[in-house]
C-alpha cells in the first residue's frame, strides 16, 4: 500500500504543480493587464466645434434629390453634371454662412476659439471667414489649412483645390505651411474610398488632439468626410450630452441623432478627449460628445 501511495503521489504532485504554475502565471497576467489598463492616458478635455462649409455650386441638385431619397448613382451624376472647379459657395451658401456668424448665441461660443482649422477647399475657407472673420480677430486666432480635412477626394473636380499660391493671396491671414505641395497632388480621376476618407478625418483630429497646445478649436470640413470619419471611423466614439436628449441621441423623434449627416453650414460643439488605449499596438480612441443643441438659438 505505501508502494501504491508513493506511484499515486509522484503522478499527482506534477499534476498539482502545472496546474498551480499555470494558476500563477494567469494571476501574472491579470496583474499586468490590470497595470497596463490603470497606464492609459487620456488627453486634456478640448472644446471642439464642427462646422460644414454653406452651399456650394456642385451641391443644389444633388442635395435635393437626396432629400428626395434618390439612390447613390443618381446622386453622384447630379454632382457631376454640376461638376466645377473647386467648387464656390452659392448665393444661399454665403447668407447662410452670414446667418450663423451673426446668431448671437453661436457668436459668443465662437469667442474663444483660439485655432481654426479648415480644408483646403475653398467653399469651406470661405464658409469660414463668413462666420469668423480673420480681419476682425486680429491674429489673435490661430488659422491652418490641413489637407486632412478636405471631402472625399478624385473624380470630380469640385474635391480639387487651387494652388497653395492662389489660395495664399486669397486667405493672406492663413497658414499654408502644412500643405505638401504647391499643386495639388493629392486628387486622382478614380474617387476616393469613403474608408481612406474617414481615416485621413481621424488622422486630422488626433492632430488637433494631441499635436496643438490649443483648446477651443473650429474645424471647418465636408459632409462626407465628417460622416466616413465620425460615423465609420472604428476609432471615434460619439456621445450625446445635450440636454434632454438620452444616451442614444434618440429620445424623441423630433430629436437629432449625434450620427446625423451635418447639414449645409451646421454647426456643432463638442467636449473631445483621445485615449491612447492602455495596450501596446492599440490605436487612440477619439471620443466626441456632443453637448449643445444650437437648434433652438436659430
């Protein structure tokens, strides 16, 4: 028996001792997880305003039909039979832009902007100088042109812009310096995907989060970039924190969901934190929360 006991023990113990050792090692790893999560930075809370340019010259048609419910092969041969130039604001465009810098309440959130940052495109420099004017701040706001932030690119040549020179003596209060070249060579005749779109906006916005020491920025961008990087970018949130509206952005029908598709000229403020994501290879996670109504100051 002391035979058998002694077989018994000398099968079991390593048995016990595997286990153990494995028990261990997935305490290690818990451990480390546990210290990699309480390792993850979050940047300083920035107020963010969105803004998309007015009614451009390639817009009218295209966007009535849409309303309309049209399917995308109508509404991109609209676009091209309308096709200009990067395109201008219209006449509805420019009143509109008018409209919003002159509505009181917007004004005065405006005022503390310290960075705007707008596409290259000139419907959205235009929209921009409408609503904020360069000439009234007297540099005391900071103003770039990011490529990042242009819409969809190709195809049609609305998406193509003017040569940094031309738009220099245009926008003499902005700053060109981050355009990679003078001629735009960034634009193709095969359109862009609405994926490398949304990835160039989430690009553009971890800029303005953690590259620029500013904390009140205006973006002045696109309807279709804002919706590929906002809406299907994997690494950007989108929160609702204005008031009586729910979690989901939803709770009444008459309410805005924070996934809808900015309107001509629309205007919107945001509280935006990035997290590097605590885990190694992990991209940062942009979060968006979206915490005024400006409908009811219209």
């Amino acid at each position: 028996k002391t035979a058998m006991f002694q077989r018994a023990t000398t099968k079991i113990l390593p048995l016990l001792s595997n286990k153990l050792l494995l028990l261990k090692l997935l305490l290690i790893s818990t451990g480390l997880m546990m210290a990699t999560a309480a390792k993850q930075t979050i940047s300083k809370t920035k107020r963010l305003f969105l803004l998309r340019h007015g009614q451009a010259m390639h817009n009218p048609r295209a966007e009535a039909a849409r309303e309309n419910g049209c399917d995308r092969d109508t509404f991109l041969r609209l676009m091209q039979e309308d096709d200009v130039l990067d395109a201008q604001l219209t006449d509805l465009g420019r009143s509109d832009a008018m409209r919003v810098g002159s509505n009181l309440a917007i004004r005065k959130k405006l005022e503390d902007v310290n960075l705007v940052i707008s596409s290259p495109l000139s419907r959205a420099l235009q929209t921009s100088e409408l609503v904020l004017p360069s000439h009234n701040d007297n540099g005391v706001k900071k103003r770039i042109v990011l490529e990042t932030f242009r819409e969809i690119n190709g195809w049609l040549i609305n998406a193509k812009r003017r040569t940094v020179q031309e738009l220099q003596s245009l926008y003499q209060h902005w700053d060109f310096s981050y355009m990679e070249s003078n001629q735009d060579i960034q634009w193709t005749e095969v359109l862009e995907e609405e994926a490398s779109c949304g990835e160039r906006g989430y690009q553009g916005l971890l800029f303005a989060a953690l590259s620029r020491e500013e904390d009140v920025i205006l973006i002045v961008s696109h309807g279709g970039l804002l919706r590929f990087s906002m809406v299907d970018h994997p690494c950007i949130r989108l929160e609702c924190g204005r008031p009586n509206v729910d979690v989901a952005g939803d709770a009444d029908a008459t309410l805005r969901s924070v996934e809808a598709r900015f309107s001509n000229c629309e205007i919107r403020e945001y509280e935006m934190t990035c997290a590097d994501g605590g885990v190694e290879g992990r991209r940062p996670i942009i979060t968006l929360r979206e915490v005024t109504d400006f409908s009811s100051s219209e």
